[in-house]
C-alpha cells in the first residue's frame, strides 16, 4: 500500500500529500494557511467539514467511476479510493484548536480506520489565523 491524501480548505489551492507506506503510514504533513477571519471565512468554519480524501498510489485503476460497478471480467479490481476523513471546523471559528483521532470511511460508509489529525488556530483575536494541517 501507498496511501496519500489530498483535501482543500476554504478558498486554498487544493494540497495532496506526499505518498506514504505501508497500513499504517504516518504523513507529517504540515501547511499553513492564512486569513481574515471575516464573514465568509466565519461561515465557512461554522457550515463546513474539512474532507480529507486518502488515495492508494498502488492500486490499480479499473477505470470505473468511483463507487460505480464494472460489468465486465474485471468486477473484483478495487480503484484507488482508501476513504475520506470529514473533520467539522466549527471550532476553529470559536478559536478553538482541533486535536483528535477521525474515523475514515469508505464508499459503503465502511470503518477503514482512523486518521489523527491537528488544525490549530493562531493568533484569531488579530483577524488572522495561520491553521496546520497534520496527518
């Protein structure tokens, strides 16, 4: 296996991560993210989920939609999809770091694990934070 992740946070380019191995990988991703903490980036936090989508470089492609269903002699081929972490960010809003084990799911809403992760908020009293992503 040779997971990797991508995901984006409100208006930022989207970030995929480095390519890990094996089961258990540990990434040590880290990106910082600055911004006003106005009225869009407010409700963004409050409404929102940060949707991590983990990847396995190995597998092989069937050229299957994701989640659709081959009708060929190839059905038992799985695509590249691990799973997605959804991580609320309402706490963010309040100032509030996120600090946690997520569960991962897959496309049948399936456990594939767990994914720890870190987004802290600082300085927000100053209308600007610099949040990091770690996984």
């Amino acid at each position: 296996m040779a997971p990797f992740f991508h995901y984006q946070f409100f208006t930022f380019p989207e970030r995929l991560s480095h390519t890990s191995a094996g089961p258990d990988p540990v990434f040590q991703d880290s990106a910082p993210f600055t911004m006003d903490f106005d009225d869009g980036a407010m409700k963004y936090l409050e409404s929102q989920k940060l949707d991590i989508v983990l990847f396995d470089d190995n597998a092989p492609m069937t050229g299957i939609e994701r989640g659709g269903q081959s009708s060929g002699a190839m059905g038992d081929e799985v695509d590249d999809l691990i799973g997605t972490c959804a991580i609320p960010l309402a706490d963010l809003a309040k100032g509030i770091s996120i600090n946690g084990d997520f569960d991962v799911r897959g496309l049948q809403n399936e456990s594939r694990g767990k994914m720890t992760v870190k987004i802290s908020v600082v300085n927000p009293a100053a209308s600007t934070t610099a949040s990091r992503a770690k996984a």
